[in-house]
C-alpha cells in the first residue's frame, strides 16, 4: 500500500482526474474500513466478550464442579 501511496502521489501531479478518484478512494477505504471495523468491532467484542466470559466460567466452573462433585460424591456414598 506504501508503495502504491508514493507513485499515486507523483502520478496525480500529472494527471489530475486520476488524482482525484485516487485521493477520494483512498479516503474513502480508510473512513469506510474504520466505520465497519468499529462496528464489527463492537459486536465481535461484544460476543467475544460474553462467549470468553462464558468459556472462562465453564473453565473455571468445571474444575470447581469437579472438586464439588467429588466431594458430594463421597459425602452422598456414605
């Protein structure tokens, strides 16, 4: 992208038309990619969020549960 950045900005001293499709373009990608980046940001995040809270806790829980059981296990047996 670098690369094409620097031969765009000596292209569009020469032709202007392009210039200005080039620069709209390039303006637009970056605002567009970061509108849909924030939003699916957000959301991704926010499923994210719940799904690793939620596989944390089964994590966690799990052990914990297991410890449990074990320990009712033995206490229902007898």
């Amino acid at each position: 992208m670098t690369s094409t950045e620097a031969p765009a900005s000596a292209t569009p001293a020469t032709p202007v038309p392009q210039s200005p499709p080039p620069a709209p373009a390039a303006v637009e990608p970056p605002p567009a990619a970061e509108p849909p980046a924030g939003e699916p940001a957000p959301q991704p995040p926010s499923q994210q969020a719940p799904v690793q809270p939620e596989p944390a806790q089964p994590e966690p829980a799990q052990p914990e549960p297991t410890l449990t059981l074990p320990d009712f296990d033995p206490q229902a047996g007898y």
